[in-house]
C-alpha cells in the first residue's frame, strides 16, 4: 500500500485522499416484528448477555428453542421438523476467530464524493505529457518509459484493490457481534434505501469468495449457517406459503429494543422471502447459490466439518427435494416465473431461463458431492443424477445455437406431430430475430436465453452462458465456442465496461409488452442491456477453467479505467456502458467484491477450482447414448422412456 500510494504521489496529479470513515454496521431502532426469526440479545454498550426474562417469555409464548449454529443438529435430529423461530445464544466478538467489528467498520472512504484512487485517465494525462515533453524521446528512453508505465499500472491496480477491500469490510454486516454478510449497497447518497440495506444471497457469493480467496472464513462460514436457519422459517404470502426448503432473497439484521429492559438490545434476523420484494418475485437462485458457496468453502478452507453437518445436510436435501419435486413439467429444466434470479423483476425471463438451469446444475452437482451416502438418501441421488442427464442433454441439445443451427431453424418445417419431430417445440422459422443474423458470427455460439413450446428466446444472457462454462453444462466445443463469441462480439458485450446482462435490450413495442413499460428497465439500461461489472468474476472463473485468462484479464483492464473513479456503480447504462446507470446504486458490493474476485483468481488461477465443476465421465457416457438416440437421428418412442441411473 505504501509503496503503491507513493507512485501515485508522484505520477498523478490528483493524490489518493484516505480517511477514516465510520459507516457502522446496519442497525435500526424498528420494533421486533412477529416473523423476526433469529435472535440475541447484547447490553447496550457492554457487549453481550445471556437470555433475559423478556425474551424467555416470549419463547414460551412462541414455543422454540435451538442451539446456535455451531451445535451442529438444530436442522435434523435435535429441533425435529425445523423449528420456526431460532435463538443464538451470543458469543462476544473476542470469541470469533477472524475479524472484529471494528477491523470491519473502520475504512478509509471516497472525500466529498471523490475517489481515493485517481482515474486511470490521470495516468494516461501523465504517460502522453511525458512524451510530449521529449522525456523518452530514444527507444532507450521509450523502453524506460515502458517500465514507468508498467509500474504505474501495477500501482494504480494495487490501489484500486486496496480500495476495494476498504469497502468490501465496510458493507460488513454483524450478527450478535460476528460478520454474517455484506449489504447490497452502502451508498450514502442515494434517498431511496428500498433493500439495498440488506444483505442478498446472491449479492453475497463474489464478497464469500472473496472473503475465501483472502483466507478469512468465519464470515462465509457465519452466513452459510444463519442463512440456513432462516431457510426453515414459515413464509406466507397472502396466507399461501411456498414450499419447505426455499432460502430468502436477502435478510436483515435488525437492533431492537428488549422488551422491559432499556439497558439492553437484541439483534434480529429478518428475512425476505420475495413477500416484500418489488413485484413478491421468488428468489429460486438463492438456494442454488448458497449450495454452491458451500463446497466452496469446504474446498477453500477445507474444513468439510460444516457440509458434514446433520442440518447442514438437511438443508442441501431440502433446497434439491423442492426443485426435484414433480409438477407438470415436460421438460427436464426447472420451471419458474419471471423475475427469480439476478433480473428480479419482469423481462420476459418466466420458463425456463437459462440462469436457473446453469445454477440448478452446478448446484444437483455440487449437492451429489457433499451429500452423506446413506440408504435414506438413495432415492435422492437416484433423482438427481437422471435429472443431471437430462438436463444436460436437453440443455446441449435444445439451447444451443450457432450459424450451423440457426441454418437448420431457418429452414425448419413445422406442424410435426410425430415422436421422431426435428421441430420438437415447433419454432416458426419467421422468429428469428434479424439482430440475430447480423450478431451470430462464424465461429462462435452461445445458449440461448429460454425454450417454450413455440417459442426460442434468442437473447444472449450473460450470466447464464458463463456459468453453463463453469458448471460443465455446456459441452467442452460449446463452451469454447462460448468464449469465441463474446472475443467476436466484444463491442457488443462488453464496449466500454463489462459486461451486457443480456444481448440486445428489448425496445419500443417489446419493450412496452415484455417489461410492461418498465421504466427502470428502458432500453440499454438496468436488466435490459445494462453493463454489470459484477459478471467480471463470473466472466474470470469461466475463462479460467477454459484456460483463457486473457480474455478476462482485458475485461478486468477495461473496468479498472473507470468503476473507482466512478464510485463502484451497480450497473451502466447504453449499448456502449458510458454512463453510470440512471438509477444505479453506488458502491455497490457486489460490483466490488466481483472485481476482487477477477483479480484474485487471476493472480492464482488454480484458486478457480473451488468453484468449477469438472465434466463427470460417467454422465458424458450416458448422455453420448442419448446423442445417439436423438430423433435427428431416428429416436424411437422406446428409447425416450428410459430411465438413467447413473
Ligand atoms: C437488483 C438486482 C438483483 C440484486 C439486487 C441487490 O434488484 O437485480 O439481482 O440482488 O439488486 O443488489
């Protein structure tokens, strides 16, 4: 840091301005609400007590009692069917072993809205001026000028990392004393809070990463216990509860008042569930994320002691047993409503969208490698791993398109009925958009976005075409090709900031009809074409494992010209990314915890393991007999019916 600061000092004009800032941990003076589900209790100002004849009573009035989350058997054996309300008992913050609060909260924060870390631009001022004074003028010169340039490159990285972690601890979020999360966002100058005040899931899997990467582990392990509480809590929307094993969209923590007793507070976790969410949107990524965090903490600290646990295992079953459940579904992928991932409001998302189904694979992989083998859990293991081969087939199959399929679509004939159709899902040849025709490139392919009957979603998402790269659920061609495409289409998707949630934005009429004129999601903007610079870390792990860090790294350069000087946005706006967004928070966490992450995993590529799921033999086996059973290929009705078993 000092050595960096130096540099800075010295090539820039504009010098780095650090202070201490003390954001503190969210707290709010609210009253307990009723479904306030996790509970301690500390003295004002002197740390922590034991239970407190208040809250006793109102343990008996709500019949509940559990250890805390280090006893290791409140999800299964010892609390039975899951009780609805949870106690911790509060260590004080000497017990932890990792950070304090204080580590955590005091930070050195942007001055009057400016950066501490001058804009990549001011180097750039510095470089040319050089020149321009006939400084280096002789290639010795030039090569000198080189190095300079280097090392102010490397410094002015570093101190954008520096930064970066400044407020990734600053987002902290303490529980009874101990980090549990980090906020969404701890933008200071936006009016309206909304839940950006909470801590997400989702939002949470690059700062847990991070956090790994770092070798700070209480925090992850904190969250992935306490979000598991939460998962069994009794959740209703207008009296109709969804199923047993969904986890929140995001939880609070909330210091309130002890009842009869002014010395003293307790904290609370309040979770959301998606019933006070905008638009009471299902989060159904959140138990996908918080299964695939957890292996990567065993993987990271190898401490297997938390997924070994009793409840720790009956949660993994619960989340997989609600999306293995039987519903009406013809197809292998999980059927959801619009809104029930990272774009968590209306855009035409509702099927089968690919971010869900990349998730639910990585996750029914990740859960098959950390469930107990045990005889209760045999049918399970049956399920998911017939699941995991159709999905795979039905994803390769039916998702993927290049110029070769979109060829075949465009001459596809319809009205088959027939077992052995080509146009199973009898897709008009006329959908085909002619953005498509102008963006699809020689080489080079992607998944497309969702798959209904009649209907092939050919946007291109992000997210969900990286992380079918990193969860093996594309093929090792598809996912190369993946990454050929966006190198082709670089412009497209990543111009000036990295990198596009999805490819084209919908506009004019389609946007009217598919977003239902939202105005926050206008074209080029927010879901809708907008530049999110947290898919860089997605972006990393999926050039990583394909072993073509390049690619990343560019993005990462790309990203390091503006997102601290521009105060870490959640997302930008236009189809180049030159505008902070309209209504985008700043110092979003998860813009910078995912820009940590690139560079953590860039600088020890290895690393990346923690999160990659490697092709599994026996499935590529299993599914080549289905390839060659393909109806393309004269599939008979027979061979459709057969089960797999893995
Ligand atoms: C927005 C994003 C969502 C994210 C939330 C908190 O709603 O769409 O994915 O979890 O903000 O950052």
């Amino acid at each position: 840091m000092v050595a960096s600061k130096a540099v800075l000092q010295v090539f820039s004009r504009a010098s780095p301005c650090v202070y201490s800032y003390d954001r503190g941990i969210y707290s709010s003076n609210s009253v307990l609400s009723p479904k306030s589900n996790v509970i301690c209790i500390k003295n004002k100002g002197i740390g922590y007590t034991k239970w407190h004849n208040g809250l006793q009573n109102r343990l008996s009035v709500y019949g509940f009692r559990c250890g805390e989350p280090g006893d290791g058997d409140s999800h299964g054996k010892t609390s039975g069917n899951r009780l609805k309300f949870f106690i911790c008992k509060c260590r004080g913050v000497e017990s932890t072993g990792g950070l304090t609060a204080d580590d955590g909260r005091r930070t050195s924060l942007p001055v009057n809205g400016k950066s501490s870390v001058p804009r990549s631009q001011d180097f750039e001022f510095t470089q040319q001026s050089k020149n321009e004074n006939g400084g280096f003028a002789s290639n010795d010169k030039s090569e000198a000028s080189g190095a300079i340039i280097d090392t102010i490159d490397k410094a002015y990285s570093t101190s954008i990392e520096e930064e970066a972690w400044d407020l990734l601890r600053a987002s902290m979020v303490y529980y009874c004393g101990n980090p549990i999360g980090t906020i969404a966002a701890n933008d200071l100058s936006s009016s309206t809070i909304l839940n950006y005040d909470q801590v997400f899931i989702r939002d949470f899997i690059p700062s847990g990463i991070a956090f790994l990467l770092k070798g700070e582990y209480d925090i992850v392990r904190n969250f992935i216990l306490h979000t598991l509480q939460l998962q069994s809590w009794e959740k209703t929307m207008d009296c109709y509860s969804p199923g047993q094993g969904l986890m929140p969209a995001s939880f609070k923590v909330r210091t309130v008042p002890l009842d009869g007793d002014d010395s003293a507070t307790e904290d609370v976790l309040d979770p959301d569930f998606g019933e006070a969410a905008i638009g009471r949107v299902a989060p159904v990524d959140s138990g996908l994320w918080w299964i695939i965090l957890l292996r990567a903490y065993g993987k990271c600290s190898g401490d297997l002691s938390v997924q070994e646990r009793v409840d720790v295992q009956t949660g993994i079953k619960m989340i997989l047993k609600l999306c293995l459940a039987d519903g009406f579904d013809m197809f292998p992928t999980l059927l959801v409503t619009d809104g029930s991932c990272m774009i968590d409001r209306r855009m035409g998302i509702h099927g089968h969208p690919l971010e869900i189904q990349a998730l639910f694979y990585s996750a029914l992989l990740c859960g098959r490698e950390m469930l107990a083998q045990e005889d209760g859990s045999a049918d399970l293991m049956r399920a998911l791993n017939n699941r995991l081969v159709a999905l795979s087939f039905h994803i390769r199959e039916y998702y993927w398109i290049d110029m070769k399929k979109l060829n075949e679509i465009y001459r596809y004939k319809t009205e088959e009925y027939s077992y052995d159709a080509v146009n199973k899902f009898n897709i008009y040849p006329d959908q085909i958009p002619p953005w498509l025709v102008q963006f699809m490139p020689d080489r080079g392919g992607y998944l497309i976005g969702n798959l209904q009957p009649a209907h092939m979603e050919f946007r291109f998402f992000s997210l969900g075409n990286l992380w079918s790269i990193v969860s093996c659920l594309a093929t090792l061609d598809q996912s190369h090709a993946i990454l050929d495409l966006i190198e082709a289409k670089w412009a497209e998707l990543v111009a000036d900031m990295p990198f596009k949630i999805c490819y084209p934005a919908l506009e004019g009429q389609e946007w009217r009809i598919i977003t239902g004129s939202d105005p926050k999601n206008t074209p080029w903007s927010y879901h809708n074409g907008g530049s999110w610079p947290t898919l860089l870390w997605q972006l990393t792990v999926a050039c990583i494992k394909m072993n073509r860090p390049e690619i990343a790294e560019k993005a990462v350069k790309l990203a390091e010209r503006r997102i601290s000087g521009d105060k870490w946005p959640e997302y930008y706006d236009t189809k180049q990314g030159r505008f902070i967004g309209k209504q985008s928070r700043l110092f979003q966490t998860w813009s910078i915890a995912g820009y940590l992450v690139a560079k953590l995993l860039l600088a020890n590529p290895n690393a990346a393991k923690i999160l990659v799921n490697e092709e599994d033999s026996e499935l590529v086996n299993t599914f080549s007999s289905m390839i060659s059973a393909n109806p393309r290929r004269n599939r008979g009705r027979k061979v459709l019916k057969r089960s797999f078993i893995v």
